[in-house]
C-alpha cells in the first residue's frame, strides 16, 4: 500500500495529465512497483506514455500542470515523470521529456527501468508496459549497468567531499549491491534485499544500519567526526566492489 498522501498524489496526477497531453499509458516502477515503497522516503517513479513526440505548447502546459500539483500536493516533490512518445520506445538511447526536481528536462529512460516495467511494472492508466514496451537487447541491460559503474560511480568515488551527504553513502552502497546481484544473477533486487546482500559483500553492519535506518527507522544524528570516518569507509568500499567486478 502506498498511503493516502500517495494515493491522492497519484489520482490527481493521473487525472491532470490526461487533460494536458496526449496520454496512452501511466506506469509506475521503482520501489512503488517492486514493493518496497516508503510513504515520504521513496520516490514516485513515473513513466507516461505519450501517442506523440511533445511539441514546445505542450511541454510548457505539462510544467504548468506539475507546479500547480506541487502547490497542492506535498507528495508531489518526490513525483518524477518520463513522457515516452510511442514513436520511440524501440530508440534504446533516445530522450524523454522529464519531470524530475522540480524542472522540465531530457533524459533516457535507463535499461535498468525498462527491465523494471517489463518485469512488473504497475499499471495506473491504459494498457500494460509488456504489452507496448520492446524487450531489452540481449546484454543491454548489463552493459549499461557496468558502464554505470565505470564512469560514474567509479570516478565519484575520487571525489571525497560528495560523500559526507546521506544521499551518496545510500546511494552509492545500494547501487553496488543490486548491481552485483542483476550482473550475478541476471535479476533486480529492491533496496530492502540490497541490504542484506552488502552484508554478504562484507560491508561493515554499522554503515549497512545506518542506510538501513534512514529507509526503514529513525536514523541517528550523526557528529563531524564519524560523518568524515563514514564517508571514507563508504567510498573505498564502493570502489573495491567495482574494481572487484572487472573481468
């Protein structure tokens, strides 16, 4: 279950949409689909799929129609959407006109995301995502993963300043484990399972907690001091991971 704040945020949003663009499908993946959805900590992960490329009216109404929803509905600052026009669901590479943070921009829609769709992503409106969406490519979704890894988490890890924020600690871990696993086992996890599966990978069980208690409890304040320890520990264990999954 979502909850009634998430619930409301998804009718209202379901119900503007349809009257501000040209709307096929409303699908949700994520922790929403995969059932580990966290009321107030999760994100909304959207995906709606559009019969037309947007044109640039249509694209300044969506962004009117998502800040008006911002007004109304708190739980609409985690509401990210991806407009997927039917004309380029087999473009792999292609961008999307996006909502996300509170700005109108363009990005892929990932393999990873797509392998979340075709696997069980939840219908909100129209039909399903594998009865539209094209399968991915054989190794598609594993490239991208260890691209991923390569040339973006590899490099933030040099970086040590990103670390001391809560989300690159969460992030970054969860990342390595479900990673390993899908490379391992050809399978997503969620969140929930990545934690056990750090454990498994040697993490420390106070770091493991410590993400485990932002997502699912009440975390600790956390002093200077260990904020600095944490961030070191955090990084070198995350570029170890990757270094280790090398061929």
């Amino acid at each position: 279950m979502t909850g009634t704040g998430t619930d409301g945020v998804l009718q209202r949003f379901i119900s503007e949409v349809l009257s501000t663009v040209p709307t096929v499908a409303v699908w949700a993946h994520g922790s929403l689909a995969l059932g580990d959805f966290r009321p107030g900590r999760s994100d909304l992960d959207l995906i709606a799929l559009c019969e037309t490329p947007l044109d640039e009216e249509q694209r300044d109404r969506l962004a009117g129609m998502h800040r008006r929803l911002l007004d109304v509905e708190p739980a609409a600052a985690k509401l990210h959407c991806s407009y997927m026009a039917r004309t380029a669901l087999s473009e792999a590479g292609a961008h999307h006109v996006t909502w996300a943070h509170g700005t109108l921009q363009e990005r892929p829609v990932t393999p990873v995301s797509r392998r979340e769709l075709l696997d069980g992503g939840l219908t909100l409106y129209g039909p399903s995502p594998d009865s539209v969406l094209p399968p991915l490519a054989p190794g598609q979704l594993e490239d991208f993963i260890r691209r991923d890894l390569e040339e973006f988490w590899l490099p933030a890890t040099g970086k040590p300043l990103l670390w001391l924020q809560d989300i690159w600690v969460d992030l970054g871990l969860l990342v390595l484990a479900r990673a390993t696993v899908t490379l391992r086992d050809g399978r997503l996890i969620t969140k929930r399972e990545a934690l056990a599966e750090l454990l498994e990978l040697g993490a420390p069980a106070d770091l493991v907690r410590d993400i485990h208690d932002r997502r699912y409890s009440h975390p600790r304040p956390i002093g200077r001091g260990r904020r600095i320890r944490r961030a070191y520990t955090a990084r070198t264990f995350v570029r170890s991971g990757i270094e280790g999954m090398r061929p």
